[in-house]
C-alpha cells in the first residue's frame, strides 16, 4: 500500500470525525471505517499526524466547544458539552481547563473581551506573526489546518 493510500484513508476518518463529533467515535468505529485494523489504524493515525486518535477527537471537540462558545452566546456551556459529544458538563469542563487553561465560561468571557479590543485597534498588528511551512508532496485532496493557542488571530497577525 502507497503513502498516497494511508493519507486517503485517514483523511476520510478526519472528515467523518470533524463531521460526527457527537457520535461514538471510539478507535474500533474509526478503524472499520479506514479499513484498518485497530492496532495499525492507530500506528498510521499517529504516524501521519503525530497525535494519537483519541487525543486527536478529544481536541477537535474541544476546539469545536470553543468555538461555538463564542459564537453562539444563547446556547449554555451544558449544552454546547453535550452537543459536541462530551458525556457530561463535568467532563467538559475538566477537559476544557486543561487544554485551555481556563475554563468555558472564561474562555468565552475573554474571547469577547479580545474581540473588542482587536475592533478598537483595527486588526493592527501587535505581536509576531504565525510562522509555517511549505512543503510538496504528490497529488491527493488534503487540507487541514490547525492552530493550537488560546490566543485570537485575525489577518493572520497574533492580538494578544
């Protein structure tokens, strides 16, 4: 099996977990879905995106969390936990604290808060900007991008 094969496969169970993360999303469902063992579904996984499965889950439920945080004021922390596939508030909220280092209600206090003060400075640059790679690889339908920090980023540019 080629390279262009293992990221096929595992580019459709990212799609189905971005698309699912209320669902069971358990290493044996992710693994039938690949076409894979679960033993080397999770080797090929974390080989691909140096993180293992069910880390990789958990972070796109909480960054899915937080999102809707911000977004959606009316729905309440419980609910947003829930739809998002968290078993519990509980659960979120120790999840949330320690990939946030703050909690829900924070994070979304806080967001606001920046929000207005990138709209007082008008999106002006006040850190360093995001540095990334290029690289080239052979044809496949790949696009993901991640960003791992509490801070807002707009125009590309960090507001602290």
């Amino acid at each position: 099996m080629q390279r262009n094969d293992y990221l096929t496969r595992i580019n459709n169970v990212i799609n189905y977990i971005q698309n699912n993360l209320n669902k069971d999303l358990s290493l044996q469902n992710l693994s039938q879905l690949a076409s894979f063992s679960p033993f080397h579904f999770h080797r090929i996984f974390k080989a691909i995106l140096n993180e293992n499965v069910n880390d990789f889950v958990k972070r796109s439920r909480l960054e899915r969390a937080a999102k809707r945080l911000v977004m959606n004021q009316r729905l309440s922390i419980t609910e947003i936990a829930l739809d998002t596939g968290f078993s519990s508030s509980s659960v979120f909220s120790r999840a949330f604290k320690a990939h946030f280092k703050m909690s829900a209600s924070e994070y979304r206090k806080n967001y606001n808060s920046k929000i207005c003060k990138m709209e007082s400075k008008d999106c002006k640059e006040t850190s360093q900007s995001i540095d990334y790679d290029l690289c080239s690889e052979a044809a496949a339908k790949l696009i993901y991008e991640t960003h791992r920090d509490t801070n807002v980023i707009c125009r590309g540019k960090r507001i602290t």
